[in-house]
C-alpha cells in the first residue's frame, strides 16, 4: 500500500515537472505570436515583426512581448551611432508543435533598432 502510494506521489510530480518545463514554450493563450511559415523564414519573420511593429505605434514593448511570445529571447544589446539594437535568437523548437528548425539558418536572428538617440548612462545597478 505504501509503495502504491509513493509511486502515485512520483507519477504526479513528474507529470507536473513535465508540464512546467513544456508550458513556458507553448506560450499563453490567444496571445499574439508569429506562425510556424513565418518563424522558419527569414524574410517573413522580419517582416511579420516589422508589420506588429508599426500596427502597435512602433512600441518597443510591445515587439518585445510578441518576440517572446513566438519563443524569442533577447541576447544582446547594441549601442552605436546613435541607435540602440536588441538582438533576438529564437529557441530551436518554435513553438512546440512547430517541430524542429534550426536558428540561424531558419530565420533565427533578429536584429530591432530604435530611435533612442544618445548613450544612455547608468544610474544604478542591484
């Protein structure tokens, strides 16, 4: 009975793991995010980001929340002549149900320059 019971106990917390490592890259529901033609290619996923973009005001925060809603994750940020660029890699699985592609190769990379005019000068750090 006891053996029961701990093995129910492990099937659960593996079940609930599972769900929390698999959940984050599905994304939430009906959030705006690019389709699987759009993400593996290049053209079409800097296209669709510019389209949200300028359709959203050109808010930075918005092209943010929508890279990372299409499994984007910032890896950089540039500061040169006067611009400031983020630079977006996707993950190799987009979203989940997608199937495999290959960043880089795939559409990958993307790069997002903004208008922040100057070098921005640091006022804390914690």
């Amino acid at each position: 009975m006891f053996k029961n019971a701990v093995l129910t106990l492990s099937i659960l917390m593996n079940c609930a793991i599972a769900y929390l490592v698999i959940a984050p890259s599905i994304g939430p529901a009906g959030a705006d995010k690019m389709s699987c033609a759009e993400a593996r290619n290049e053209i079409a996923s800097k296209e669709a980001i510019s389209a949200y973009g300028k359709t959203h005001g050109g808010s930075l925060a918005k092209v943010h929340e929508f890279l990372t809603n299409s499994d984007y994750q910032l890896r950089n940020i540039d500061v040169s002549n006067g611009t400031v660029s983020f630079v977006y890699t996707s993950s190799a699985f987009y979203p989940s149900a997608c199937s495999l592609h290959l960043p880089g190769l795939d559409g990958g990379i993307v790069r997002v320059d903004t208008d922040i005019d100057g070098t921005p000068s640091v006022r804390q750090v914690w």
